[in-house]
C-alpha cells in the first residue's frame, strides 16, 4: 500500500469516526435518553471491563491489539489475537453490564423507600447498567469483526490463535486487583447512596451461603468431573447459575402458593446471588483460563463456550426483571 492508499484509508476512517460521534452527540442533546445516567454503573462497567482484559491478556498483546485497530498492518497470527482480544473485551462488557444491574438492585433492594413508586423507580435504574454493557459490547465487537473480516479482502481470516509467548503474572494480578478495587468502590459508592431500611440487606445477597456454595461447589464439582479439558469451567458456572436460577424461581411460586413473605424474599435472594457468583466466576475464572490457555497454538474458546457467555447473562437479566416484578407485586392472604 503506497502513501495515497494510507492517506485515503486514514481520511475513510476519520469521516467515519466523525459521523458517529455526530450521531452520539445529537442523541444526547435531543433529551431522549434524559434520566438515563448511572456513574456509579459506567464507573464499573469500563474499568471493571479493562480489569477482566488484563487477567486474560499481556501487555503486548493489549497493544498490539489495539494498532491493528487503528489499521496498521500485521502477522495472520497477530490478526487472529487481536481479534480475540477484542472479542473477549466485548464479551466481558456484556457479562459485566449486568453484573452492574444487579450489584445496584441489590443495594437499591436493600435500602429504605418512600413507597412503592419510589423503589421502583430505583430499581429502573438499575437496568440501565445492562444496557451500557450491550452498547460497549457492540463497540468492542467492531474491531473484532474489522480484523476478523480481513479475509473477504484476500487476508488470512481468523483460525487457531498462536501459542503465548511466556508468562505474564503483573498483568493478571494487577487486573484481578484492580477488579476488586473497582467492585469495592462501586459497592460502596451505592450503599452510601440508598438510605437503609429496605426488605434485603445488601450484605444477605451478597454474602448469601446458600449460593454461594451452590455455585461454586457445583461449578468445582463439575469442573473435577469434566477434567482439565477446554471450557469445563464455563460449562461448571453457566450450568449451575441456570440451575441456581430455576431453583430460586421454583422456591418463589412456593412462597406466593404458601403466601409467606419471608419465603419469598429468600428465593430472591437467592436468584441474585446465584447471578453475581456465576457472573463473577465466568468473568474472574472460566473467561481467563480460556483466553490463556495455549498448550498446542489451537487452544481457543469452543461453540458451547461463547453460547454460555451470550446466553447467561440474558437468562439473568430476565430473572433480575422477574425479580423485579416480584418486588412490587402485593400478595394478599387467602382467608
């Protein structure tokens, strides 16, 4: 490519770029989306996002990455990780979107209210972390599917991504640090923002036992029996976190049949803890074994892998609504 191809390829990317954010800005200043801001939510989204990356990805191939990006030129082998990286950033996005909705139902499920219309309110507003987290994804998807697409244009397309070259311990231990900075500062920016007094503290969803030994036990359980094989701990925290949803739904029409409050309130608890542990353990765990893991150069995450990762954390955004529903519907006592 001679410097004119450059200059006309740089000038193409521009004028794109500028469009969109023309697109973004007229959005924003056309009050369609007014009331929709959540910092404590983006706050956790973007650095808890850059956090996961950092447990899966080296340095060098963080900013490799991010060159093919910008267009520059390089390797097959390099194409094939950035556009894995980029994948992975996305997909941590959208996993960790939720996680942020449910982190501010929780708080918002464990504070004080000036009625019904109030918490509810509050609990809309929780969802919009999810929403964050899909747009983010389908930014982060673009550079994926940009390198990845190189092979309609001649290039080599993606194929089996190239073995790590060494070790990268300051990566995974800053990223699993940071990660727990930024959870911790989210948690306790929302808890200070929501009076308590609410039907569920935050500290019983969240440091709930029963869930905690369903998913993770379980998750170990079927990670022992699956064997060091590819994706078992996908498998182990997808599998037990919709086993963990269904049980919680199941314990909830129990409640409303027995018409017991206290009953009720468990089995929720028990569906958004279940949904923050399996969350947590695909993102903290199974993603990053999977993105390191490179024994043979053809190692990369399989079908049933990337369906647990999209699927998961739809099914619990769905309960987290169901819960939601549960939360404002008055029950009345037969008799």
């Amino acid at each position: 490519m001679n410097e004119h191809d450059k200059n006309r390829v740089r000038g193409r990317a521009a004028v794109r770029w500028l469009i969109a954010a023309a697109f973004i800005a007229g959005v924003a200043l056309s009050g369609l989306f007014a009331g929709m801001a959540n910092r404590a939510g983006l706050f956790f989204l973007f650095l808890g996002t850059a956090a996961s990356v950092l447990t899966g990805f080296s340095r060098s191939e963080i900013r490799e990455a991010f060159r093919l990006a910008a267009g520059k030129s390089g390797t097959p082998e390099a194409r094939r990780e950035a556009a894995s990286f980029w994948e992975a950033a996305a997909r941590n996005a959208w996993a960790l979107g939720v996680m942020g909705s449910l982190l501010n139902f929780t708080v918002v499920l464990g504070g004080g209210s000036g009625g019904i219309a109030d918490i509810s309110d509050r609990m809309i507003q929780s969802f919009i972390v999810t929403f964050y987290g899909l747009v983010l994804a389908v930014l982060l998807l673009v550079p994926a599917m940009k390198i990845s697409g190189l092979a309609g244009n001649g290039e080599p397309g993606p194929g089996p991504r190239p073995s790590r070259g060494g070790p990268f311990l300051f990566e995974r231990v800053t990223g699993y640090v940071l990660f727990a900075v930024v959870l911790g500062l989210t948690v306790l920016s929302l808890v200070r923002s929501v009076p308590p007094g609410g039907p569920l503290s935050a500290a019983e969803v969240m440091l709930h036992g029963p869930a905690a030994l369903f998913i993770f036990g379980g998750s170990i359980a079927l990670a022992l029996f699956l064997g060091t094989g590819r994706g078992a701990w996908t498998f182990g925290f997808g599998m037990t976190g919709l086993a963990a949803l269904f049980l919680g739904l199941i314990q909830t029409m129990f409640g409303f049949v027995h018409t017991d409050i206290k009953e009720i309130s468990a089995a929720i608890a028990f569906i958004i803890s279940s949904s923050l542990y399996a969350l947590l353990g695909l993102v903290l765990v199974a993603a990053p074994l999977e993105d390191r893991k490179r024994p043979d150069g053809g190692d990369q995450p399989g079908r049933l892998s990337r369906v647990l990762w999209m699927a998961f954390p739809f099914v619990a955004f769905i309960f987290l609504v169901l819960s939601w529903i549960l939360v404002i519907t008055p029950m009345k006592r037969t008799g």
